[in-house]
C-alpha cells in the first residue's frame, strides 16, 4: 500500500502490514504513514502527480530465527514527474531495517530502522496532519520571506547584489542552451512523426504534443509520452504498465529520414515501418 500511495498519490491505508497489537509497532506505523502523508503533500506541491512510480527491492541481507526475522534492504526507485513525463528519476534509498514477527501464519513488521534527513527532521511525535494541512500556506510564506530577504540585501550590499546579478546571467545563459536543446529535440520528435507498422500487434502512431514524443496503438483513445534516453536522441523508453519496461529505438536512413524503428521488451525485438512517408 505504500506503493500504491506513491503511485495513486494518495495515502491509503497499509496497517494490516504492522503488529498493530504491539505499542511499539503500532508507534512505528503512525509515523511512516504520517511521514509518508508528509511526503505525498510535499509531491503534490512541488511537481503534481507521479506519471510512473515503480520500485525493486535489492535484499542485502536476510535472516530467521524461529518466529523472528530481519530484512535490510534498499529500495531502488523509478520516477516519471508529472511535470517532466518525458524523463526518467532513479534514486537508490538509505538502507532499511525491518524486523519482524510471525503471528499466525503471517510476518507481521514489528520495527522499521533506517537513517535519513526526513526522519532526523521530524522525530517521532511529530504532528504530520497538521504539517501536511498546513504545507502550501508555509512554502509560500517562506518563498515571500526569501523573496523579500533577498531585495532587502540586494538594495543594501552592491557586492550581493553584483554577485546575484552575476549568478542570475550564468542562469539565463543555461536556460538558453536548455531552450535551444529542447526547440532541436522537438525538430526530431516531428521528424519520428507518422504512422508505423507492426507485424505483431499493427500500427502505432507517433505524435508531436506539447513538446512531447506521444505513441498511441489504433485502438487506444489515449497516447503514452515516451522518456527520452540522453545517450541517443532517437531512442526512448516507456512504461504502459507497472513492471514494465519498453525501449524504443528509430532510424534513419542514408538520406536523414526517419523510415523505421525498433521496440524491444525482455530479449525480444519488434521492427516497425513506416506506412506514410515523407
């Protein structure tokens, strides 16, 4: 349920995983559900929706001992944002300890131990409600205080000001590289543009929208933004499903046009063909 909060982007219940009959595990489940609702707040605020959440537990170790038993894992996460669907996030989290108890035919967490800055910031105690209620009344009030903050310096240090000008040109400056990479990525997006042919499950269409690469099945109502992939600017990757995993390559032939492309999925190859040429 963790999981599914993360990629619902709603906090949804996920007790029956605790000893909820133990004080102190029952303690442990209130504050990663409150963490957890902290977190989805604060993703809500700052980038909307999660387009694409998936995660794979990488076990470093586990151990039993009768009815007790420990796992420490890392969780490896893949993110699309919503407000970058066509790039892809990976993070390898801190270390997770969970100790756990068999009741019944059931493992049921008795302790979670891990160490980040989340957690060294807000201890056990913590009121989350109230902080999740109050966040975006708190971001704005701060984003006005540094606002301010920041005009009140630059009006009273010319060398603040000097040096913030100065940072402010070195930002222009990449976000106009930024700018021109885009404006040439989206003149490849039109030139992949166009309807192309499967043997195994027939035409896909590939569109242009809101500067996006958007591949669409004849018989979906709705596209899928495809992930750009840095290395190579006609290769892309998409997630229809969670778990899933498509990479998607075109290429051009000896006169620069886009004619062909390749899915592949688990070891296996699809080639597809352009069926409107231009």
């Amino acid at each position: 349920m963790i999981f599914e909060s993360w990629l619902r982007g709603t906090l949804l219940d996920f007790g029956f995983l605790f000893d909820q009959s133990d004080t102190d595990a029952f303690e442990d489940y209130t504050y990663e559900r409150g963490l957890l609702h902290l977190y989805l707040t604060g993703q809500m605020y700052w980038s909307g929706p999660l387009i694409h959440y998936d995660y794979k537990p990488i076990y470093d170790q586990i151990k039993q001992n009768g009815v007790s038993s420990s796992v420490i894992m890392r969780p490896k996460t893949t993110i699309v944002h919503g407000d970058t669907p066509d790039r892809v996030d990976t993070a390898l989290w801190n270390s997770h300890k969970f100790s756990l108890n068999l009741k019944g035919n059931l493992w049921l967490i008795q302790d979670i131990a891990t160490e980040d800055e989340f957690r060294s910031s807000y201890p056990r105690g913590t009121n989350f409600n109230e902080l999740a209620a109050t966040f975006a009344d708190r971001m704005r009030t701060y984003e006005n205080e540094d606002k301010k903050e920041d005009e009140e310096r630059r009006r009273k240090d010319p060398r603040y000001k000097k040096a913030i000008e100065s940072r402010m040109k070195i930002q222009r400056e990449s976000f106009n590289k930024q700018r021109q990479g885009e404006q040439d990525r989206v003149m490849i997006y039109h030139d992949i543009a166009g309807e192309y042919i499967f043997e195994e499950f027939g035409m896909v269409l590939f569109f242009v929208q809101d500067r996006y690469l958007v591949a669409k099945e004849e018989r979906q109502t709705e596209g899928i933004i495809l992930q750009r992939v840095e290395r190579n600017p006609l290769e892309f990757q998409f997630r229809p499903r969670i778990g899933e995993v498509f990479e998607l390559e075109f290429f051009r032939d000896e006169t620069g046009k886009v004619r062909k492309c390749c899915l592949r999925k688990n070891g296996n190859e699809y080639q597809g063909k352009r069926i409107n040429d231009k």
